[in-house]
C-alpha cells in the first residue's frame, strides 16, 4: 500500500472512499465538521438516529450523492477522548483500513485520526494510522489457485493535511509506520509459510537477501561450523531431521560509537527458530499439530526487526541471531534421557523432547557472549505454560535485569504488543536440578514457563537479559481490528521500538 501526504480540505476529495472519525458522544468538529457540512448535515443527522456513537472502532459507511462528493464517507469511531492512546488509533486506522480493502475500494483519502488529543503528537498519530492501516490490509494467499472473483486490496491511502505546519511531522510519522509495518508484514509471511518451504536453509537465504537489500552484515553457520564451535545442544534438536540447522548472524552499525567516542556494546535479539516442532521423541497430539510451523516465530521476530532498524538507520549496534531448525522424530532424533553438551560447556538432561526451544536459545544466548552485549532480548513460541497464564493478550516476560525489563516493558505499551512480567527467583532453579547433568530441560507442569526461563538464565549470566515468551501472542485464530488469523509479527515493532529509543547502558 503506498501511504501519502498532501496538504488540502478532506470535504473536497472525490475518491472512491473517504475517512473521518468521532469521538464517542461528542460532535463533528474540524476536518469532520467540515464533511459534514458538505454532505449538508447528513453526519448530524446519522448521530441524532443513533446509528453511529463513535464507540471505539464503531464502523459507518454513507453513500453519497452529487457532484463533487466521494462516493463513500466512512465513520470510524475513537471511542472516548480521554482514554485515546497509540493502540486505540492503530485499531481505529485498521478497522477503517480493512473496511475499505472489504468493500472493493482501492484508493481513498483519510483524515489523521487523534493528534492532539490524548497528548499524541502529529508524528506519532501518522505512525499509528500508516502502521495500523497496513496492518490490517495484510493477507497471505500465496498459496490459493482456485479461480473466483479477483480480491482486491486497498492500494493507495491518501492522508489529507489543511494545516502546512503540520506536514512535516506527519511525513516523518507515516515514513516510519511504513518502515514498521513492512517488517512486521514480513515476519508474518514468514511466520504463515508452510514447514515444507519455511525450512531453515529457507530462513537463512531471506537473511541474506535482508543484508543486500538493507546493508546488513550476514554470516550463516552450516552444522559443520557449529559442531566446531560447540553447539551440541543445537545439533542434538536438529539430529532428528534431513533438513540441516542453520545459525544465522545479522548485524547493523557496527561500526557506531557512543557520545563518549566508545564503541557500544551491541542490542542483541535472539530468536527461536524451529521451522517445524513435531515434539520428537516426544510427539506431540496430532489434533493442532498443523500450527507448529509457528514455532519460528521468535526468528521471523528478529529478522524483522532487522529490517526494520536498518530502513530506519536506527544509530546503535544492533545483532540478531536465529538458532533454526526442525525437531522430528527419527531414528537418528535425540532421545529421553540423553545428555547434550552446550556451547558453553554446560550439559543438560534431556527429560522431554518437547521442550527443545530452549535447548537451541542455550547455544545462541552462549554465542551473545562473545558481543559483550549492552542487552541481550530473546523471543520464543516456548511454553504452553506461559499461555495458560497469560492467554493470548500478553507475552510472558523474565528477566534478569529489571531496568532492562522496565524499557522492554514499556516498549510493548507504547508499540501495543504488551508484556507482563513473571518472577525468577532462585526458588524456582530447583525445577530444573539434574542429578546426572548440570541441569534438565523440563521442570514439570508447575511453573512451567518460569522453570524454562531457568534454564535460559544460566546462559545469560554475563548480560543483561530479558526472555519474552510469545507462544500466546506469536499467531492468532481469529481477527482483530488490524491483525488477520495467522502468524502476527509480534514482537518486530517492540524490538525497534526498544531500539529506536535506546540510549544508556542498563549494566
């Protein structure tokens, strides 16, 4: 979709659609007082008829009539003025934006819905309106031949400007949504592609690819360079299938320094990538099964977000690097009561094949390491304990840094991929005690994603480290105002939103 900006009066468009938007229980003022005024009060009378309140992401079309008039006005509702913020006009941008797409309209105007209201900047409006409107216009069709009538999509979103001091502002918002949005709609395709295609040789080419078109360092690890290096409990996961792990390094502004004149240590975001998670040994219920090709979630995650700080030429070093793979079972595939050697020299017993993200964020939290990181943030579809607690509104977050959690945390508000903090007291250490290997990969049901955590933690001793659970938030099963069913790219705007913003050490 290509989002612009012209100066001009919204009541003057004659596109196919135009969007304006209400408060809920108050009356049209500017731009959608002054459509009103064009369509001779008929906006005044709809409120009257209460057939529109302007409840959050309440949703009106008029038709219209006459020359010089669009052929549709879309009411789209705000819900109350003080409670507006960043989330609610990425919804109300969305839930016009699909609207749109819905009804066949494939250019339209729009005014900027909220700035000023609510304390949001004209910037940050026009970033919420260009990310939630190309956000919600998302669809994944690569793969549907049967014939039917063409689908069409909204292709051009004009958002119209009467006030010239405000343009600049509002180019700069709508450039970074864009930015945004593209990354986050590719780690949805990602996310979406079957196991068959999304291997993790797949991941590793679209990493290369990110690094030429966006100027990125890649580097990609074959079994032959992780074995010399170590990574046994990567290799062990992988051992299972015919489809080769990769490790894949990404890197942007290495060469960026401090105010000080010092080279910074490095963001480093990890993510988990098992491009298809049938349990092992372990096997999981066939009933669902299908949704494990969502399982590298947490990968599609961080090579989004790479995407993301680069078209932004975010200034700080930023690494990202994916452990991918696939965990089957086989004859070669590791077993139950096995014990796999880390990159670090820690061992761990395995108790349960399932439990095997975990197992490869061992051997990439331990290749952080050698960054000597800032930060290390690690995403992963990893328990369904974390769902059970959380359901599907939150992400799962541990940490053993809190000023790290405080910005990560605070980073989810503003971006609205919200997080919810867990505990990780030592108490909870004894859940994964081995008394054959340094620790075991599963602490049983109570817990059960704290005790994973656990795990992760001994490998993160030397940095400031955060964990962000995503299995509840990674896909969804339904659709909401500006996400479709299916894999959602959570996590890709939290990341360079955490960037984007970074600016002291937390150590």
């Amino acid at each position: 979709m290509n989002i612009t900006v012209q100066q001009g009066e919204i009541q003057k468009r004659t596109d196919e659609a135009v969007v304006v938007n209400l408060f809920e229980g108050a009356k049209p003022s500017g731009a959608t007082a002054a459509m009103n005024t064009a369509l001779n009060g008929l906006i005044s009378t709809v409120l009257k008829g209460g057939d529109f309140a302007g409840k959050k992401n309440e949703i009106l079309v008029l038709y219209t009539q006459g020359p010089g008039l669009p052929k549709r006005i879309l009411l789209v509702g705000l819900g109350k003025r003080n409670v507006l913020s960043l989330e609610s006009l990425r919804q109300a941008a969305g839930t016009a934006a699909r609207k749109l797409q819905n009804l066949g309209v494939e250019r339209a105007s729009t005014v900027l819905h909220g700035a000023g209201a609510g304390g949001v900047t004209v910037e940050d409006a026009a970033q919420a309106l260009a990310e939630g409107s190309l956000l919600a216009c998302y669809r994944f069709d690569a793969y549907v031949t049967a014939e039917g009538p063409p689908r069409k999509r909204l292709k051009a979103l004009t958002i119209v400007e009467h006030d010239s001091s405000r343009l600049s502002a509002l180019r700069k918002g709508v450039k970074a949504g864009k930015c945004l949005g593209e990354a986050t709609c590719l780690a949805r395709d990602l996310a979406n592609q079957p196991g068959n295609k999304a291997t993790p040789t797949y991941l590793a080419g679209v990493a290369r690819q990110l690094a030429r078109r966006n100027g990125l360092l890649c580097r990609i690890l074959d079994e032959n360079a992780m074995k010399k290096l170590g990574m046994g409990a990567l290799l062990g996961v992988s051992q299972g299938s015919q489809q080769p792990a990769r490790f894949i390094i990404l890197e942007h502004g290495r060469s960026n320094k401090t105010k000080a004149g010092r080279a910074d240590g490095p963001l480093v975001f990890v993510g988990k990538g098992v491009t298809f998670d049938s349990g092992g040994i372990s096997l999981k219920p066939g009933t669902g099964m299908q949704d494990m090709k969502f399982d590298m979630c947490g990968a599609a995650a961080v090579l989004g977000a790479m995407q993301a700080v680069a078209a932004l030429k975010v200034p700080q070093h930023i690494v990202g690097l994916i452990a991918a793979t696939e965990n089957l079972p086989s004859a070669t595939a590791f077993k139950p009561g096995d014990v796999l050697k880390t990159l670090t020299g820690q061992t761990i017993e395995i108790i349960n094949t399932d439990a095997e993200g975990r197992l490869i964020l061992a051997d990439a939290l331990g290749y952080a390491t050698r960054y000597n990181p800032a930060a290390v943030i690690d995403l992963a579809t990893l328990t369904g304990a974390c769902v059970v607690a959380l359901g599907n509104h939150a992400s799962g977050l541990m940490a053993n840094n809190q000023a790290l959690a405080d910005r990560v945390l605070k980073a989810g508000e503003v971006t609205g991929e919200r997080a919810w903090q867990l505990p990780l007291w030592d108490e909870y250490r004894t859940g994964i005690h081995s008394s054959v290997a340094d620790m075991k990969n599963a602490g049983g049901r109570e817990g059960g994603a704290i005790t994973a955590a656990m795990l992760l933690a001994e490998f993160t001793k030397s940095y400031p480290w955060v964990h962000l659970d995503i299995a509840g938030t990674a896909w969804s099963a339904k659709t909401t105002p500006y996400i479709a069913k299916g894999g959602v790219g959570v996590g890709v705007r939290l990341l360079t939103q955490l960037a984007r913003t970074w600016e002291t050490s937390v150590r």
